[in-house]
C-alpha cells in the first residue's frame, strides 16, 4: 500500500461457544435460545473469560513499543478493524465480506497478527462477518465475543452457519456482549462494551456490540451498524461516549451519528468505512455535513483505502495507507 499523508491529532482526555446439532441450523437456534452459544464446559462452568495480559505472552505480533495501533480496513462495502496494543495483544473487529476474506487473512499476516486474541462480530450482516470463518479457520483465536440476539431475529444465512461451524471446528465458545464489561485490559489500554443494551430489536444493526477503546488521554469508539435506537440508550444510559476517533455507524448511513449522539462523542475524527460508488449511497450527505459541523476530520476507505490510527496516548496521528493496487 502507498503512504499517504499524515496527520497529527492534539490530545483528547477521555472521559469519565458439546458440539454442534447435526444441523449448523439448530446450533444458530442454540445460540438464541441458550445465551446465545455460551455453552457450559465439563464442568459446568459457564467458558470465556476476558482477556488481560496476565493471561500470559500471545506471542501475536501486536504492538509492543508502547504504541497502540488501529487499522481500519479497505473492505470495500463493509467494516473490519484490527487493534494493536501496546502490550502485544491483537483484537479484531468485524471482517469484511467473504469477496475481501482472502486479502484480509494477507494483510493480518502482512502485520504478523498470528494469534488473536480476540474476536469481535458486532452483528451477523454478511459485511460484517462474511469473512470471519476464514479468519477463525486460519489464525489462533483466543476469544470470540458476540451479540445477545433475540430468537425471533436470529438469523438463519449460509454466512452465519459458516461462521458457527467454524468457531465450533476450532473449539472455541462464544462471550455473549454485556455493556459494562471490560474485555481486554492491558499496557494502560482498556476495551469496554458499551451496547446493546436492548434485547430485541427486529434490527440486527441495532444489535451491534459497541465498544470504547482508551488508552492514555486518547478514545476509540467502534459502532458497527449501531443506529439511532441504540444511541439513544447509550445516551440515557450515560455510557462514556467522548473519543478521539469515531468509527460512524453504518458506513455513514443517515440513521446512525445523530446529533445528539455525536455531540456526546465530540470526536476530532470520524472513519468511514464504506465501498467505492455502492449501492446504498453511503456516506449520506447529510452525515458528512453534521461530522463537518461538529468539526470532526473525516476518513474515508472508500476514497482513502485502509486507514492507520495510531497513538502513544498523548495524541493520535491518522494515516491514509492508500487504496491497494489492482
């Protein structure tokens, strides 16, 4: 990929998965019905304990020089995120569609991400998670950690069989998102859920696991399709919103960044991850107009290619790495 410019950030303070059923099907009906794929063990004890370095090296190729590293990837119309922090762990949000999977299980290796240490689908839309069973199946993943969904919504697609059966072949069980919870702690870089907080939606977009990324005096916000609905109660619920980098919502779709919400984020940038001339529109008009106006820098994969934010905690500098070569 081709460098592109870079941009220098002032500093922000942040603010106060026994086996599947014959059928993968059933297993789908499994995940809704008992915990969504939480599992007991032999024991019967509940598995999927948060990750903290003390938990041991992860021997993943993150970064370790005490910088932490956000690469919001070119996943065309779709959202993938991988997040290196400054204690060697890598976190991987979302994987794209199953068109891009292959160049995504590159670029993971590109950057010596070999070991996982953990997972995160924030909801089963196919440009979420259509190249996640190929991640599953190809590196060593520690955790995965998805959506409470209601049965009724539960889906039942090709795209989500494939990644149960993927997330059953390696062993691994499923940590069912609960806001409040701190998945990840380590280096001084904290990864906390924020959504849902609701329990049925009849909207997988609103089911989207949300998560606020801190280290030092700089925020990472991720959204996945989380949209006006689900801001909502984060705003009622008074959930830490203010972050340096905002991941909008949607691929900048005019239901998610309400102004309420964005105002509570207060962002200095905003990524958008979207694909070149798609279909939906996306970004809408009217979301790069309130992003302007609340004075948030805009990135844009579809225009820009993979993104790199990276932070040593005191300020945050965005790169565009530019569109890979044809």
């Amino acid at each position: 990929m081709a460098k592109g410019k870079r941009y220098r950030g002032r500093a922000r303070r942040s603010q106060p998965l026994w086996l599947l059923a014959a059928a993968v099907v059933a297993a789908a009906a499994l995940w809704g019905a008992r915990t969504l794929g939480i599992l007991p063990d032999a024991s019967g004890e509940k598995t999927g304990a948060p990750v903290s370095a003390a938990q041991g090296d992860t021997g993943g190729g993150g970064s370790a020089s005490g910088t932490l590293e956000v690469y919001f990837f070119d996943v065309g119309q779709g959202d993938s995120e991988l997040i290196r922090l400054p204690g060697g762990e890598n976190i991987l949000i979302d994987a794209g569609t199953s068109s891009t999977e292959d160049e995504l299980v590159g670029e993971l290796r590109s950057l010596g991400a070999e070991t996982l240490d953990l997972v995160v689908a924030t909801h089963p839309h196919a440009d979420h998670i259509g190249g996640m069973a190929a991640v599953i199946d190809a590196f060593d993943v520690r955790q995965v950690v998805m959506p409470r969904i209601s049965e009724s919504d539960t889906p039942t697609t090709k795209t989500y069989e494939n990644l149960l059966q993927s997330i059953a072949d390696k062993g691994l069980t499923i940590t069912p998102a609960e806001p409040g919870d701190e998945l990840l702690s380590s280096g001084g870089a904290v990864l906390t859920v924020l959504a849902p907080n609701g329990e049925d939606y009849g909207d997988l977009n609103n089911y989207s696991v949300v998560l606020r990324l801190t280290y030092g005096e700089d925020s990472f916000l991720f959204t996945g399709d989380a949209e006006e609905a689900s801001e909502e109660e984060m705003l009622s619920l008074d959930w830490p919103l203010t972050a340096t980098v905002l991941k909008c919502g949607h691929h900048g779709s005019e239901t998610s960044t309400s102004p309420a919400f964005l105002d509570a984020v207060s962002p200095q940038y905003a990524v958008i991850s979207c694909g070149v001339d798609n279909d939906y529109g996306h970004p809408d008009a009217v979301t790069l107009e309130k992003l302007e106006a609340a004075g948030a820098e805009v990135f844009r994969t579809d225009l820009q290619g993979t993104i790199l934010a990276s932070t040593d905690g005191s300020g945050v500098t965005m790169t565009a790495l530019g569109k890979a070569e044809e």
